[in-house]
C-alpha cells in the first residue's frame, strides 16, 4: 500500500531534523516552524490520519527540535508551545500517560523560559490541567499560581472558575503571590507536635560548581508550590529558588548542614505563615531547574542547573536578555555525538562507589541467607582500597564511597553524593537475583529506556526503596537521553564488563558473560557523567553465593572492575591526544 503524501512529507521533515548539526540562521527556523505548523493543521483537519500516532508523535518532536536548536528564533517560543499542547492532546487521544508526562514537562520549561510571553498563561493552564488528573491539590496550587501571575491574561477566567471548583481542595494557607516575603526572612519559629502540622524533619544538599541539589523530607505528603525569582542586580541579589509548604512545620531538631562550596550559596528556611513553611535557596548562577516530589518517606526534591555566572556578575547593570543556548536535541543523530571528555581533554580523575541497598534494605538474599547489601560493601571497600594504591598510576587521585558502613541512603541521593564529590566516573556495586536459582552470570548496566522485560525486572528490584513516580522516571531518563554521556556511560560498561569477566574467567568455571545492558535504575538518575551499575553475580544461585562468601572472590572482582576503569581511563586520554 503506498504512503500517504502527508506521511512521506513529515519522514522528509524528520531526515531534515536528524541531519542538523550547527546552528542555522532565523531564517531557517522560522521556514521549518511554518512547514510543520501546516502539517499540525492538515493533520488535525484530515479524518484518514487524525488517529495516526506516530504522525502526531513526529510532528511535535519536530517542533520541539526546532526549540532545542533555533532558540534564538522568533518561533523559538511558539515551537515548545505547540509541542506541549500535541503532546497533550495524544495523550488525551491515546490514553498515553507518557505523553501527558512530556506535555507537562514541555509546558512547566515553556513557563520558565518564557514567562512574559503572551502564551505562558496558557502553558500555565495546560500545566494546572494536567497535573487535576493526578492531584487535585496540586491542581488548587497550579490554579492559583496562574491567577496570581498573569491577573490580566485571558486565561484567568478559566482559572478562578478552576479554583471554585476545587475549593475543597484548598490548602489550609492560602497560596500567596509569586514575590511575597521573598527574601524569607520569617521568624524562625519551630512548633510543637501537637499543631497536627506535619514537620519539616530534614533538609540536605549537596552541592558542584554547576550542579544543587537539596532534598527536603516531611512526615508525609502535603501540598507544595515552588516559585523562583530572577537575579535582582539593582539590588544584588541572585537567583533564588524557594518553595511553599503547606500544613507544614519546622521540626525543632532540624539541622541543616553548613555550605562551603559550589554552586549554592545559603539554605534559609522558616514559618511562612501559621500553617507553612518557606524553604529559600540562594543560587550563584542559575540556567535551568526542576522540582518533584518522591514516596515513602515523602521528599520534595529541588535540582538547579548553574549557568556558569559568577555572583560578581549580579552587581551589576542588568543585561540583554541573552539567546537562549543550544541544547542538544533528541534528533540528533548517533554520528555527530561526540564525547565531551574526549573533546575537552578531560581526565578521570575521582571516583565514587556505590554500595548498594544498606540498613534496613538488604537487597536481595541468598539461600544460606548471605545478604547482598553486605556483599556490596565488602566489594566497594575492595575496590576503594585498590584504587587507592594503585589508582594514581593511571590519574586516579581521589576515591570515595557513597556509603562505609551498613546505613541506609536513598537512591536519589547517592549521586548527589557523586556531584558534591566532583566525580569523574560513577559505579553502584550489586549482587543479581532470579527466581530459578539456576541463573547466574555477571552483567552490567547502563541508565536508559528499555523494552526488555528481564532487565526491566532487574530494575524494578533494585528501584524497590524507591518510589520515583513513572512521571518523574520519564522526564529524567527523556533529559538523560539528550546528553552525549550516554555514548561514555557505554564504552565505561564495556569495558569494565570485559574486564571482569576475562578476571574471573581465570580463576573460576563457569562464569557466564551476560554482557552490557539497559534498564531504568533510579541510582543512575541525575550523574551527568559516565555511570554504571555492576551486577556482580546472582546471589540467588547457591554457587555464586558460595563464591561471594569468598574473599578471593572479592578481591578479584575488585580487580576486574578496577582493570575496567583503567582501560576506560587510557582511552578517554588517548582519544583527547588524537
């Protein structure tokens, strides 16, 4: 059956998207911004196609190519606008969680990227209409933000009607205006269990010269709004990011960590109002940023991108706002994306080492009940140590563990230990699992989307601490995709594969190579550097529970998978020297 003229027009479209590799003139963006909002017009208005997914898919992956690569176009802003409106609509369409996932993601950047824009409103209600489907707080908050920063927009209408509508769902603190004590300097005010608040009960961060990263935990979970505010050079102010929460209180015990270094510069937190808190981050510099919300316990998670400013540069006169930079798009084809190590010249220089599971999360447990998490620290500590003598010889200069003893840390932050360590290299140590105790053999992964439903099952036991929700998991691992570290992350699992495995092989039979894959883990989440996860052999399988008991067996791991960073190492610097 031949194609249809309007499919072949956009497989054309799409070649021409995957083919772009510098910076183009306005012109040009402006040219392909108007080829494809025609083909979004014939396709809405032509019955035989309207329900063909992947024309709808092509077209607004398209538009938002157009965004990621002709950011300073006029139609820059327009482009991001209608690829979260289509994604909307597919996922209204085809009942697509993921594509209402993406909606949100593009609509919520569409705001922060271009909040005086007349269509930011109209994000915003996209951003309030989606988020209704999954909480109905959350909706009030979303509402309510749109009626208190775009009063004059023609979507406040629609916005005030919302929140009559969700008024149930009111916070007990009413929602303030965007600016309101935006300098936090609320009296600190801890108060008593018996408010029925729920606490504050822990603030943590961790912090690189372009990278933040602050964790607050809460008894459960409540209503929450983040606001950020621009650089206020008149008065010297940086960016600063804070967030509302409410039925909330200070916990009496809390503790924040003093800040020394990198990109954050002060963590201020107080009684917003009788029944809120206000968490303030004072930024250095500021590009980008997310805040989201994981499970059990319940933690508000607030991540900022550094634009590489230094604070000399908020003093003074304000500037032309600049061109919006190229980000790398998901069109980008394999071919053009290069290693930045290798094209900077970067050395590996630090280490981190993630024992996994720890406290009271054993992991995975053999049949004479040895306990992975144990396992995990003994090969971690193995590994370390090696490095540690002989890592120098090679450029490693510092090595450290996410975790020394048996204690618990949560998935999420493990490589927000890795940013505030500068690491170089990021590697989560792990024993497999299989319901045949038959299975065994050695396989390492890597941080991506898969359809493999074995390595999906690896993912979810290793994920279980975490209750990353599938929203948050898509918007990450979509961000992850865009970054040429993929390609690192690649190379780094070969070869510390290979490595272990050709260790072993010497000294022990069998041992079955089941080589590198890729899976969605929640540890490998937010490394901007080459990041593996290292299954070291099934505990499940009473011969390689045996040989995990064995000392021998560690120390040749250990080895294997030092041989591995070596390799990665030495290539990374030859390549650089090419």
């Amino acid at each position: 059956m031949k194609k249809p003229a309007l499919y072949l027009t956009i497989v054309a479209l799409a070649a021409i998207f995957s083919s772009w590799g510098d910076v183009f003139a306005q012109e040009r963006g402006e040219k392909l911004y108007s080829e494809t909002l025609q083909l979004y017009k014939t396709l809405a208005a032509d019955p035989s196609k309207v329900n063909n997914k992947e024309i709808w898919n092509t077209i607004a992956r398209a538009f938002y190519s157009i965004y990621s690569n002709y950011g300073g176009s006029e139609k820059a802003p327009n482009a991001l606008f209608l690829s979260g409106k289509m994604y909307e609509e597919m996922g209204d369409r085809f009942k697509s969680q993921e594509d209402l996932d993406t909606a949100l993601e593009y609509s919520r950047l569409f705001v922060r990227r271009y909040p005086d824009s007349n269509l930011a409103d109209d994000a915003q209600l996209r951003v309030a209409r989606i988020v209704e489907k999954e909480s109905k707080p959350n909706a009030y908050v979303e509402y309510q933000k749109l009626i208190d920063e775009y009063p004059n927009g023609d979507m406040v209408t629609a916005a005030r009607n919302k929140t009559q509508d969700l008024s149930p769902f009111k916070p007990k603190t009413p929602v303030r205006a965007a600016g309101a004590t935006a300098d936090g300097k609320v009296k600190y005010e801890p108060e008593e269990a018996s408010s029925g608040l729920v606490k504050v009960s822990q603030i943590k961060h961790w912090s690189t010269d372009n990278f933040t990263r602050v964790v607050i935990q809460l008894d459960k979970e409540m209503p929450f709004k983040p606001i950020f505010l621009k650089e206020d050079p008149a008065n010297g102010m940086p960016p600063r990011l804070f967030v509302d929460v409410y039925g909330a209180r200070i916990d009496k015990d809390l503790y924040v960590e003093p800040i020394t270094t990198g990109l954050l510069e002060e963590i201020k937190f107080a009684r917003n109002t009788k029944d809120s808190v206000r968490v303030v981050l004072y930024i250095k510099s500021f590009d980008d940023y997310k805040v989201f919300a994981l499970q059990d316990p319940f933690r508000i998670v607030m991540d900022i991108q550094g634009s590489g400013k230094t604070p000399e540069d908020y003093n003074v006169a304000k500037k032309e706002p600049e061109q919006y930079k190229y980000d790398p798009s998901i069109s980008m084809p394999d071919d053009k994306v290069s290693s930045l190590s290798q094209a900077l010249g970067l050395k590996i220089r630090t280490v981190v080492i993630d024992a996994g599971h720890g406290g009271h999360d054993p992991g995975a447990i053999g049949p004479s009940g040895l306990k992975e998490k144990d396992v995990n620290l003994k090969i971690a500590r193995a590994l370390k140590e090696k490095l540690d003598q002989e890592g120098r010889k090679f450029g490693i200069t510092n090595v450290y563990l996410t975790r020394s003893d048996d204690r618990f840390i949560p998935l999420e932050e493990r490589t927000g230990i890795a940013k505030k360590m500068g690491a170089d290299l990021f590697i989560s140590i792990h024993c497999n699992a299989a319901k045949s105790r038959e299975a065994y053999g050695i396989e390492t992964y890597i941080l991506s989307f898969t359809n493999d439903q074995r390595s999906l099952a690896v993912a979810a036991r290793e994920n279980a601490s975490s209750n990353m929700s599938r929203s948050q998991m898509s918007s990450v691992l979509k961000q992850y995709l865009l970054s040429a570290k993929i390609e690192e992350s690649q190379t780094f699992a070969t070869h510390v594969q290979s490595s272990v495995v050709g260790k072993l092989s010497a000294k022990y039979q069998p041992v079955k190579d089941k080589g590198v894959k890729k899976a969605p883990f929640v540890v490998l989440i937010g490394a901007d550097i080459p990041s593996i996860l290292v299954e070291t052999a099934f505990i499940t399988n009473p011969r390689d529970e045996k040989r995990l008991k064995d000392s021998a067996y560690i120390n040749h791991m250990a080895e294997g998978i030092m041989a591995g960073i070596k390799r990665f190492s030495s290539e990374m610097q030859t390549a650089s020297l090419q």
